[in-house]
C-alpha cells in the first residue's frame, strides 16, 4: 500500500511540475515556448546515475569514482535546467513572471525525481532496475 501511494503521489508531482512549465510558456502574457527546452534536462539529469548503479558494485563501503562522477554530472545538468531559464529572462527572450514559473516547475520535477529514485532505488523484490 505505501508503494502505491508513492507512486500516486509521485505521479501528482510531476504533472504539477509540467503544469508549472506549461503556464510559464502558453499563458497568454508570456506565449513563448523556449523555456520547454528544459525538457531535455528532465531527461537526462537520471541517466549518468542509473548508469553508474549498472556498472558499479554496492558492496564496498568506500567511495567510488564512477558513482561521483555520476553525480557531478547529474548536479551540472540540473544547475543548467535551473540557469537556461535564468539566461532567457536576461536575454529577454522570456518575461521573468515566465522564468519564476518554470524555476518552480523545475524543483517539483527535481523533487520528484529524487523522491523516485528513493522510494524505488533500493534493491529490493519491487525495485524500478528489474524495468
């Protein structure tokens, strides 16, 4: 039962999340679509970690280049999701009532990307490496 209400609530945390981005691009005042760029962040900021759990064994305690460097590069891409909206407002590409509602569809995506990896990252019988 707590993994389905997990699930749920994760499920309500992204839409949130994209809702916010959306009403940053198709609100009439701001009617600009360049801030779905951060899409593409959303995509790849799991994937140098998930690479990393395939490829490295959990069973040293101590740490492990790989898995570091897999985090680096997952704080660069999210720092970079959270500064290209930032450069768009300065650049005046977007408004920055736009920039602030894409800022926070930003954390609740990031958020509930992190709550996914916590709630179904251990190795356990229902764990999200057996899809």
């Amino acid at each position: 039962f707590v993994l389905v209400v997990a699930l749920i609530s994760l499920s309500f945390g992204g839409a949130v999340g994209l809702m916010f981005l959306m009403l940053g691009c198709a609100l009439p005042q701001y009617n600009q679509y360049w801030p779905l760029f951060v899409l593409f962040f959303y995509i790849l900021s799991p994937i140098p970690y998930c690479i990393a759990r395939r490829l490295v064994d959990d069973t040293d305690a101590t740490s492990n280049a790989c898995k570091e460097l897999a985090i680096f590069l997952t704080t660069g891409i999210v720092v970079s999701a959270f500064g290209l909206p930032i450069v768009f407002a300065r650049a005046e590409l977007i408004y920055w009532g736009a920039c602030a509602l894409v800022l926070t569809g930003n954390t609740v995506i990031f958020a509930t990307i992190l709550g996914f990896f916590l709630v179904f990252g251990s190795n356990d019988d229902f764990s999200w490496q057996q899809w």
